[in-house]
C-alpha cells in the first residue's frame, strides 16, 4: 500500500514537471529562460526632438532574458526608446512623440509582466 502511495505521488510530480517543461519551451512561463538572443540589446535610436522621459516599474523581471523581453517590446511602441535595468526592475523610457500611460502599460503586460508606477 505505501508502494502504491509513493508511486502516485512520483508520477503526480512527473506530471507537473513535463507541464511546466512543455509551457517554458512554448515561452509560456513567466520567465523566457535560457534564449541567447541579441534581440533588444542594442538601444533604439529615435529620430526627431525627445518629447520627454518616464521611468516604469516592472514586476515579474527575473533574469536578464526576461529584461530583453521587456526592452523589446516597450521598443516596438512607434516613437519610443527604452532600456530596462534589471536590478531596479525599472525601465527608463524615452519618448518622440505623446504617449499615454497606458499604451507603455499595456506593452509591459503583453509581454507578461507587470507594470507599475509610472513617474
């Protein structure tokens, strides 16, 4: 009867483990992990009079990987110039154009974290 209890609760594990291994390779896990991408490195150069700067909060950030996530997508914002400090889990973003708190926002949460304060 223990065998039985002890085999359930391995194969419970075993099954916990394959889903949360198929979601991280999916890059469906709160952290993107291990991807040696360049992408979001580089700061993105803009074009015209800097209108002005904000610094965005960030939740969920932890590892360098899931920094670059971050720098990307807030860099995809038409306008917009970010780079993201990992260790503040901060992100000091510039801007060409008005841009409202919200579409900085929802750039954070699309790509999976969290977006607090704006200042």
């Amino acid at each position: 009867m223990v065998d039985v209890i002890i085999l359930l609760f391995v194969l419970v594990l075993i099954i916990f483990a394959v889903k949360g291994s198929i979601r991280h390779f999916k890059g469906e896990s709160p952290c993107c992990g291990g991807s040696s991408s360049s992408e979001g490195k580089k700061e993105k150069k803009l074009e015209g009079i800097i209108l002005g700067e904000k610094d965005v909060d960030i939740g969920g950030m932890t590892c360098s990987n899931c920094a670059l996530r971050v720098q990307s997508a807030l860099n995809r914002i038409d306008g917009v110039s970010a780079t993201v400090d990992l260790k503040e889990h901060m992100a000091h973003v510039r801007f060409t154009r008005l841009i409202s708190d919200d579409e900085i926002k929802n750039a954070i949460t699309s790509a999976g974290y969290e977006a607090g304060d704006i200042s």
